[in-house]
C-alpha cells in the first residue's frame, strides 16, 4: 500500500512538472513565417519575464501617425545566452526588429533580430521561430 502510495506520488509530480511544456504554443500556432517583417522605432517599454520577454516601441505608419508595436522574443534566460543583459535596451533607444508578423492579432509579432541604430550592435532575439519543435 505504502509503494501505491509513493508512485501515485511520482507519477503525479511528474505529470504536474510536465503541463507547462504542454500549454507552450509553437512558432506556427501564432506566427506566419511567410510574413516576414522589418521595423525601426523608438522603445517605449520592455518586459523581461517568463516565459516570453517583450519589447515595444513606436513606429510611423504610413499615415505618419505613431503606432506600438509589441514583439515577443525568447525567454531571459535564452536572450542571455544570446547575449543580452537586463539593461540591453532602455525606453527610447532607437531599434530596427526583424520577425515575424502574428497570425491574427495587428501590430504584434516575434522577434528575430534587435539592432541597435545608433550603434549598428545585433542581438538575437532567441525567437521560437529557430525552433526545430516549433515547426
């Protein structure tokens, strides 16, 4: 009775440490890879959380009008082994992002790439897009 006990156990915390894996949407769930994309603006804000960092920041639109875009990139941890730190863009850097547009949602894509205008610096943005599991 006691081994029932200690298996359930483990087969339970196994398939509780197994759901957020699950609930992670794949690149192709939410972006189209043949919408690719290139934007410069100013960063507005940047979040720096699991499981998706984001970045936002105003671009011009055809009208002239400034608009907010908000693009997912990787986890922090991903963006740090592709070397990013905390303070790699503060509000009101300039940026030119390269992604991919959303699915379904306007003005919301994922990042590929983040260049740093004023000093040419590239950064990966550890985007699902690279992901063989996403495909």
């Amino acid at each position: 009775m006691k081994f029932r006990s200690i298996l359930l156990g483990v087969a339970l915390a196994i398939a509780c440490a197994a759901l957020p894996a699950l609930a992670h949407h794949a690149f192709n769930a939410e972006f189209d890879r043949q919408k690719p994309i290139t934007l410069t603006g100013k960063v507005t804000r940047v979040e720096w959380a699991n499981p998706h960092a984001r970045i936002y920041f105003d671009v011009k639109n055809e009208a002239g009008e400034m608009v907010n875009w908000d693009f997912e990139m990787g986890s922090p941890n991903g963006l740090m082994r592709n070397g990013w730190r905390r303070d790699s863009l503060k509000t009101g850097d300039e940026i030119t992002v390269t992604g991919w547009l959303a699915k379904h949602a306007p003005r919301v894509g994922n990042a590929g790439t983040v260049t740093m205008v004023a000093t040419g610096k590239r950064l990966f943005a550890a985007s699902s897009e690279g992901d063989a599991n996403a495909r």
